[in-house]
C-alpha cells in the first residue's frame, strides 16, 4: 500500500510578500547581484512567443552566448533551473552505464538524479574538500565501459574546482563516452575552452557568474551528443537536443513558451558580457578569488583542497569557531550583505562561503570581508 504524505506545517503556511523589504547586496553562491538595467529590461510589454519579435530575441540570445564562450558547440537555452540539464543529459546519452565523479553534495546530486532515471551509476567518491584527481578517472575508462562520465566543475558545497580540462583530455581518449559537465555556479566566471576539451555538454543557469536573474538555463551541446541522442530509442522530451535545436534551426525559437521577461535580461546582460571579454571577465574573477583565499587564510582557513580553489566561491573553513549563523545575520543586518553558511548538515557552522561571482569586484568584496571583520570582532 502507498503511504500517504503526512503535512507537517512547519513553515508552509502563507506569509503575505509585503514589497516593503530592505535590500541587500547578495555574496551568495547564487543568485547574485544583477544590474538595474538588466532588471529594467524585463519590464517590457509582452509579446507571442511565435512572433518574429521572439525570433529576433532567441536567435541573438544563443548566438552572443556561442560568441562569448567561444564555442561551436550548438546552444540551448530553456526556461528551467540547471538542474534540467542533469535530467536531459543523463536521459539524451546515457543508455546503461554513468560514471559519476562526486565531491559534494552537488555531484553526488547528479549521481543520485541518474540512478533516479534508472541507470547504473558507479562513483569515485571523494572526501568533501578533495578534487577529483584525473587519473582515476583515466583507471575507471580503462577497467570499465561508460556511457558518460559526469562531472562537476566547481563543486558550489565545498568551494572545489575540479580539473575539467584534464579530465575531458582523458575522456576525449574513449570515443563511445560522453562528458557531461555541471558548470551551474562557474560558467561565465571562470574561462573553460569548451571544444579543446571533448566537453559534450556543459550546462549553467543565469543567477549564478552570468548575473542574471534565475529562471533560464543554458546548455552547450557538441555535434556527437546530437548524434548520439538520435541513436537513442527514448530521450528528455523538455530539454531532448534534437527537439531542442530542429526547432531553433527551423524557427529561431524555443519549442515550448519561454519566460520571455527573463530572456530579455539575458539579452541586455549577455551584450554587457560580451563587451567585457571572456578573458576580461576570467581574469576580474580571479583577482576576486584570489584576495578572498588570501583573506581566509589570515583570519581562518581555506576549506578546499590547497590549488583546486573555486574562482568563483570561497568555502572558508570556520577555523575560529565563530557563531556563523549569528554572524550572517548581523551583517546582514548592519550591513546590508548576504553571505552564505556551510552547505547542509556537514558543513553548515564549519565553514562558510561568500560568493565573488557576476557583477562583483575587488571594491565590493572588500567591503564585504570588512562588514565581515568587524562583526566578528577579527
């Protein structure tokens, strides 16, 4: 017999949005701080999805987003959380066997997405804070085959940066595997040459280093993953590649209605991306990072794995026992600033994370580490 669901109304209960909340200034892993004039672009009168207007809208959304990856790879941008992406891609390419190379909770999650869809998933697991290291991935393809190996490139829970283009090197080695890459809390913030590494698809969503508001995600697909996907007796009917980018070839639009406000910020946003560079863009990040793990290490400790760092967001190991929780709320209420605690019950007061990420630069960190030092008396 089904068990029926028991409701426990802990929180669930309506709470009346007020419109009159103070604003803060977000250093989370996601979302983050978007541009008012990117915000201002959505508030546009609404139009058909089938209109030549939408045509215009898509066809530039996905090729400044090829432009500005530098990618040949076709694009797909679908109104879905990245999250869509471990579903489609596991379910485009996957026929029995993933190899899954987990971290943290966010590549774990993805291990535990394709067992979800029935598929046989072996892991190499790795303590949180560790990176994946290449040549076990190299001995797994050599003992077993895979349909996938699936990756995360910066593993958002522990503040890892796995070593992607080696991995996809070693990949790229075994022609029947495909290399799937979650890049959600990366892409657009730290440079990856997509087709210099065997990448079959990478996937992000917009909250995160494309400082957009949420609601899209972007996926890059490799001419062999559309082959293989039509090779396949069943595949992701919302996110399928094949019904993904016929559709775009042969109207210039998205199969099903998009959230059209959402891709209208992604349009002004993406041309303010593409006039900084790619490259422009990396290195601004880098800089980000690199005074965020040298803040760390002189007032705490840095938690990934020493030179597998996210250029993205820094997991600072709470070495000094600082109430994290309390800490948070007080700058947020001092300061304005939104910080993030250790993801889940592993880490939530061993560490905390602050995202650089996006339209953030050295000017807005420092003050947020300086909000930071002062309420905790450093």
């Amino acid at each position: 017999m089904t068990e029926l669901r028991v409701k426990v109304n802990l929180v669930s209960k309506k709470q009346e949005y007020t419109d009159d909340y103070p604003e803060k200034t977000l250093y989370l892993p996601g979302p983050t701080e978007v541009r008012e004039d990117v915000i201002e672009a959505m508030a546009q009168p609404m139009f058909g999805h089938r209109m030549d207007r939408m045509t215009d809208l898509y066809t530039t959304i996905v090729e400044d987003t090829k432009e500005f990856l530098g990618t040949d790879d076709d694009v797909i941008i679908l109104t879905a959380s990245g999250t869509e992406f471990w579903e489609a891609t596991t379910l485009n390419l996957v026929e029995e066997k993933m190899l899954c190379l987990t971290c943290g909770s966010f590549s774990e999650r993805q291990a535990n997405v394709a067992e979800r869809l029935g598929k046989d998933v072996d892991r190499i697991e790795y303590e949180w804070g560790e990176a994946v290291k290449p040549e076990d991935v190299r001995e797994a393809l050599e003992a077993k085959e895979y349909d996938v190996v699936g990756a995360v490139m910066n593993e958002t829970s522990t503040g890892v940066r796995n070593p992607i283009e080696e991995i996809g090197d070693i990949v790229a080695e075994y022609p029947d595997t495909y290399f799937v890459v979650d890049a959600i809390s990366c892409l657009g913030g730290d440079y990856i040459d997509i087709d210099a590494h065997g990448i079959d698809a990478i996937f992000t969503s917009t909250q995160k280093a494309f400082a957009m508001p949420p609601g899209l995600a972007v996926c890059t697909v490799s001419d062999a993953a559309y082959e293989r996907e039509l090779e396949r007796d069943s595949a992701s009917w919302y996110g399928g590649f094949q019904r993904c980018l016929d559709y775009y070839d042969r109207k210039g639009q998205t199969h099903s209605t998009p959230a059209i406000p959402i891709m209208l910020a992604y349009r002004k946003q993406m041309k303010h991306m593409l006039e900084e560079g790619h490259d422009a863009r990396d290195e601004r990040h880098r800089e980000m990072a690199e005074y965020t793990r040298e803040w760390a290490r002189e007032h705490f400790a840095v938690f990934p794995e020493e030179g597998y760092e996210s250029q993205t967001v820094t997991c600072v190991e709470n070495t000094q026992g600082i109430d994290v929780a309390a800490t948070i709320e007080a700058v947020s209420e001092e300061y304005d600033m939104v910080f993030s605690n250790g993801y889940g019950s592993k880490l939530g007061e061993k560490t905390f994370r602050i995202g650089h990420m996006g339209e953030h630069d050295l000017e807005s960190i420092k003050a947020l580490t300086d909000a930071i030092e002062d309420v905790a008396g450093l």
